[in-house]
C-alpha cells in the first residue's frame, strides 16, 4: 500500500482506509494505494468482504487540485475503478461527509453503498468546466435513472443522503462509528451471500422513462439557462451515451467528450475562477500571526435597502445584530422589510417558518445609540452623504467599547474622510455589501490608510462567517467594482449616442455571457442612483470627460426604471418583462443630435470591446495603484458581484487570453476616436510590450 490507503484484516473482511488529509483528495499516492488494496484484497482467498472508509471528516472529496494542469500520472482513476468494478469480492462504500466527482465514482465504483445520515454526494465537475469523467456519466443513470442523473451531473450540486437514498445512489443510511457500521454492513453481505453487485451492469434506472424526452428537455434548459457554457451540453452527451450503448463504449464516449471539456478554453477560464476565489482570501502584507478579534455580536445603522440586507446576512449566520434606525416609524418599517423578506424565501420554500422566526429573533430593533456600547462590530448603511456619515462616526466613536469595529458600508466616499471622524481610526474598515446584501456572495473589504492588521483580519473573517467572497480593496472613488462599472456604463451608453438601442447593447453583452446587461440592470437598480453620482462626478472628475445625456433624459421624465414602471425599456404591472419603451427613441435621436453624431448600424464585437475593455483599461489602472492586490482579485469581484460570465474567468482573466496586444490594439483605436479617457493605461502598454499577462504581473514577475 502508499502511506495514504491501508488494508488491514478482520476475520474475512478487508478494511481499506484512505488517509489523506484534509479532505482525501485522489492523487496518484490515493490511486495506487486504492488499485493495490483492491487487488490485495481480491487475491486473498479468505477475504468475502471489502470495506472501503475515509479518515478525517469526509469521504475522498474530489480530485487532487494540486495536479490540475499537469500530466497525468498512472494509475487513471477510471482504471482503478474498474478494478474495484471487476472485483470478484463484494464490496461496501462507507460514504461520510462529502463523496463528490472522483469520490462518488469510487463509490459507485464499489458494489454497494452506506452513508451516514449528514453526507452529501456529487458531481461537480462541470462547475470546473468538465464532466464526471471517471465512469460517473455512465454509472449515476444507471443507478438514479435519466432525470436524476442530469440533474447532478449538469447542475453539479451536491444532494444529501436521505435523497441520494430515494434514488438509489445509497442503499442504507446509518449514523454513529463509520468503521463500525462498515464492518457491520460487511458481516452482513458475509451472512447474506451477497455477490457482487456491479453498477455497470444495472440497468433499472435506464428503464420505464422516455430518456430521449428528458435529454431533449435538459438540452433547452441548459440553452436557456446556461448560454454558450460548454460542458453542461457534453455532460447532456454522455449520459445520452449511458442510455444507448453497453458500458465499456459509454465509457469511451465519455472519456472522448471529457477530452473536448479538457481542451476547451472554458475549462481553463473557469479553473482560473475557481483558485482566483481561494487567493483572494489572502493578505499578501498581513503578518502570519495576526489574528482577527472574536466576532460574536454585530449592530447595522440604517434600515435601509442595505442595512437590512445586511443585518439579515448577520442573522443567517448566527450572529445577534442590533439594528438602529433615526425614528421608531423608520425602524418599524426597517424590521418589516426584514420579515417580509424572509416570508418571501419561505413562500419559495428555501426556508421553513421556524428557521425564519429562529433568525429574526436575532434581529433586535433599537433607536438609541446606547444599545451599541457591547457590539463586536458595527457596520453603518445610512445615506450616502458626507454629513450623516460624519454624524454616525462621532456617535459610535463616543458609545462603542475599544477594540470594536467600525464599519462602512459606503459604495463611494472617501473611507480615510470617514475614519477621520473617529479617535480610533485603525479601528474603521469598509465593509461594502452589495445588493440585495442577504444574497449577494460578494464582499469588498475595503482597507483604509489606518485601518490595523488586526481589523483588517477580522473583517475578512467577518466575511468568511457570513459565506461571502471577501476581496481586499484600498480607497478611491468607487473602489474596484464600482469604479470599473462605472467606465462599462458610461461606454454603454455612448453606444446608445452612436446608434445602438438598449436591446442592441443588452444583447450583445448577454450573449457574451453576462448574466444581465447594463441597461436592465439600471433599470433594475433605479436611474436615479446613477443620476446622483454623476451630479458628484461631474464636479470631482477632470474636466476632460464627457457625459452621456440619455439616462439624464430619462430621469427628467420621470422614468427611473422599473419601480416607475419605465426606463430605458417599458414594463407593464407586476410583470419585470423588459419591454420596448417608445419614449425612447426621440430622446436617443436628441442625445446624437445635440452631439453632431449620425446614428449607425454597431456590430455586436464593437459593442462587446467597447464595454468590456472599458473595465479591463480601469482595471489595469486599478492594479497599477495598488487598490487590488492581484489582477484575479477583480475577477473575483467581477464573478461575484457583476454577473461577469465564469467561463470567460473575469475581465482580466478574459483580456490575457484575447491577448493583451490585441486588447492594446483596440483600446488605442478608440483613444483616437473618443477621447482622451481612453487613454491606454500605462500597466497595459507595458505588458503587450513584454508579450505578459495581467495573471502573471500579479506573481511579480
Ligand atoms: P436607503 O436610503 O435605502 O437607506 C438608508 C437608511 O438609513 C434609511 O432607512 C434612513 O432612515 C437611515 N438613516 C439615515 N440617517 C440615519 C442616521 N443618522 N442614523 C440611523 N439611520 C439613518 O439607502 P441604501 O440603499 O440602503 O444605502 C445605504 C448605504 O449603502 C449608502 O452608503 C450606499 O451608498 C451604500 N450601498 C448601497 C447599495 C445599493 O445598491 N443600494 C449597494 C452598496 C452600498
């Protein structure tokens, strides 16, 4: 065996462990201990019984990411499992925690299956751009019928045990000792006779359903749901493949459409996104012995569209939070939004009555100050204004207890200003949700010239607590994310001045892959947020910009999007279906009118640079100053927070593999012909000069 598989004997069972911490991942030491227990185990006559456990808290949770992107090494995990397969000695899976990708297909591997009551199993491959590509397209069918097996395998999300038992994924739950309810389980088969039961050769869950319907129906869902992602389609293949040949040619099959994902540039894109998320928990300056202050108490100023939000994100995970409001009136009307919103996810069925009342009793209403003198942090959601925030600060500065956090959730003031406004400066950090707060995974962490390690930890594990993606940022206007979009919207709506209709831009950016374009967006979010920021903007910024005039138009007629029932399209009555707004049109002939512009005819490539280089120039600019540590911090923020496509791995990610001298290229065509704030930024010219990447300036290189 390898230091990482055991096989030991008890009486005529063969117990093998897998011990390879954390999480028991495959990698090649798992794959040869495995091949050569299995075998050991079959050659030894006296065996009638093979029990397959895991150490640690989980089963083997997946591949070994370590060997992403190297050469393959043998044993293949598909030969191992055909040796677990083969095996003429019955078998018995004893799944706890997790058994996803690889781990599952070992486990279906195995000729039967146990899980203890709190485990998951899955396939979550094609979340990395792939397929299960170890038998499990052929093998789940096969077991948990057409429907089922499309599910996991297309949706990659886990199902937990009770579930994986409805559908024959488990034959038993247990609970207790792992190594003893396998040994029981094994004595059992002993007792009973029981042979082999190989999955491969079942074939219950391919009969009594009209397969090719469902394949059909899977296939316009993903068209729909999931637009121009590669994998979810070769997902759909190979289990078309288990519904229609023998198991060695599925096999086949699947390991020639594993091949396609393998080599498609989706699949690195999304490999990108996915270790992207890791780093981004990382303080590159953070001493390795800082730790973050306990976090077990929280207060939110602001009742607001955000605080609440905010406050709930605090109550899902545990955390008491106080929420202030100026009045009783407007703190009554804070804490009903707050129940409204979770009745709202008990009507959907994503959360149960007594989870929802369990939650809000954690929120407790407050309009006095006083009541915050024991939080372990605080975050302030109140306008946006200067004023009010200085108001805030003072307070909180003369009532919270020392070491607490002072947080804002400010999306564009200057935090340092606002830190000012305290005596304890190193104390405050941005802490800026996005919204709707309670769903949104992103988090900017937003570091201020005083603020301490020490804050800065604790915000991060701040973020961790309330399952955020946290992204640390420095101060300017806008931070990463909004300072970024901020170019997109405005390149957007140049576009509608040159010619373009709203439905133009949102189609073209949607079929790039975003999850929303930026005209239903701001219909969604209200005109009138961009309106005030530009009143700011157009008195802060250099003078050498120029404004587009058609949401300004928009909002002198009243139509703020949909909470007016118009902007840049039309809705009708409790219905969000962007319609077209015939209002429309005379105000975009105006807008090219009054700047001399003719309108014409914009190709979806033009309306797809225009935009998306806009936020890569930002974002090369944003990098240079240091406001993100890596060029994978804003992909991050990107994916998470703007609906930026996965696939394509973020902004930066997605300039790199155009190639930066392509990106170059056009960002100076349009420096030519718009202005001045296209000006190529210097990071930019820099690494097409050298043939580099943003990825690789990161590693400072
Ligand atoms: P909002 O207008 O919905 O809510 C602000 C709330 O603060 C109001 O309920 C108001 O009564 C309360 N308030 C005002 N002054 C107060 C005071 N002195 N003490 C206590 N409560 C006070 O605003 P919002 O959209 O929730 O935004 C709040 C903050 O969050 C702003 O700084 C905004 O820039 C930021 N933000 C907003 C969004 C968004 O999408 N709306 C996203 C990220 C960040």
């Amino acid at each position: 065996m390898t230091d990482v598989v055991r096989l030991e004997f008890q009486g005529e069972i063969a117990l093998i462990t897998v011990n390879n911490p954390p999480v028991n991942a495959l990698g090649q030491a798992v794959r040869e201990g495995l091949l050569q227990a299995f075998q050991s185990a079959e050659a030894d006559a006296q065996v009638r019984a093979v029990v397959l456990i895991c150490e640690g808290s989980t089963f083997i949770a997946g591949a070994d990411i370590k060997e992403f992107g190297k050469p393959p090494q043998a044993p293949s995990l598909p030969e191992v499992i055909e040796v677990i397969e083969g095996s003429g000695t019955p078998s018995v899976a004893v799944i706890h925690g997790t058994a996803l990708g690889g781990g599952l297909e070992v486990a279906l591997g195995c000729h039967y299956r146990i899980a203890r009551r709190d485990a998951k199993v899955g396939l979550p491959e094609v979340k990395l751009g792939l397929l299960p590509g170890a038998g499990g397209t052929q093998r789940l069918p096969r077991l948990a019928g057409v429907e089922k097996a499309l599910d996991m395998i297309v949706s990659g999300t886990p199902i937990d045990a009770a579930e994986a038992v409805e559908h024959n994924v488990i034959d038993e739950l247990f609970d207790g000792d792992l190594r003893e309810a396998g040994l029981a389980y094994a004595r059992r088969m002993i007792e009973e006779g029981r042979a082999p039961r190989r999955t491969g050769e079942q074939t219950r869950g391919l009969e009594n359903a009209d397969n090719e319907a469902l394949i059909r129906a899977k296939h316009a869902e993903v068209a729909k749901r999931m637009p121009g992602l590669f994998s979810p389609l070769r997902c759909i293949a190979a289990v078309e493949a288990a519904t229609k040949l023998p198991l060695a040619e599925g096999l086949k099959r699947e390991r020639e459409l594993f091949a396609e994902c393998l080599n498609s540039p989706q699949r690195g894109a999304l490999v990108h996104s996915f270790f992207a998320e890791r780093q981004a928990s990382k303080i590159t300056d953070l001493p390795a012995d800082v730790k973050p202050r306990p976090i077990n108490s929280a207060a939110v100023i602001g009742g607001g569209t955000m605080g609440v939000g905010i406050a709930l994100s605090f109550a899902n995970a545990g955390v008491p939070v106080k929420l202030l409001e100026i009045n009783d009136e407007a703190l009554q009307r804070g804490l009903q939004r707050a129940r409204d919103t979770y009745a709202a996810s008990v009507k959907r069925g994503s959360l149960t009555e007594e989870a929802m009342e369990k939650r809000l009793k954690l929120v407790t209403g407050v309009t006095n100050y006083s009541a915050l003198a024991d939080a372990d942090v605080v975050v302030e959601a109140v306008f946006e204004e200067m004023g009010v925030k200085q108001q805030v600060f003072e307070q909180l500065d003369a009532v919270c207890k020392p070491g607490a956090i002072l947080a804002s959730n400010t999306s564009s003031l200057d935090l340092n200003a606002i830190a000012a406004f305290t005596k304890r400066p190193e104390d405050v950090v941005g802490l800026h949700f996005f919204s709707p707060a309670n769903v949104m995974r992103l988090l900017e962490v937003v570091r201020g010239e005083k603020t301490s390690h020490e804050v800065l930890a604790t915000a991060m594990a701040i973020g961790k607590k309330l399952k955020k993606v946290s992204v640390v940022v420095g101060v300017c206007d806008g931070f990463v994310g909004n300072r970024m979009v901020f170019q997109y919207g405005r390149e957007a709506e140049f576009l509608l001045e040159e010619g373009a209709t709203p439905q133009q831009v949102d189609g073209a950016l949607r079929n790039f892959g975003m999850a929303m374009g930026p005209f239903a967006m701001r219909d969604l979010s209200g005109l009138d947020i961009g309106q005030a920021i530009r009143k700011r903007q157009r008195v802060d910024l250099p003078a050498d910009r120029d404004f587009p005039t058609v949401s300004d138009k928009l909002c002198a007629a009243g139509m703020l999007g949909q909470k007016t029932g118009a902007g840049y399209y039309r809705y009708e009555p409790g219905n969000r279906t962007p319609l077209e707004n015939p209002e429309l049109a005379p105000m975009l002939d105006a807008a090219s009118r009054e700047k001399g512009i003719e309108r014409r005819e914009l190709d979806e490539q033009y309306i797809v640079e225009r935009t998306i280089f806009a936020l890569v120039n930002e974002g090369a600019k944003i990098l240079e100053e240091g406001i993100a540590q890596r060029s994978s911090d804003i992909d991050v923020i990107y994916l998470n927070g703007y609906g930026f496509p996965a696939f394509r791995g973020g902004p930066m990610y997605y300039a790199d593999s155009v190639g930066l001298d392509k990106v170059l290229a056009r960002v100076r065509e349009l420096h030519a012909r718009c202005g001045d704030w296209w000006k190529p930024a210097p990071l930019l010219e820099k690494l097409a000069a050298e043939g580099r990447t943003f990825t690789e300036w990161q590693a400072g290189q």
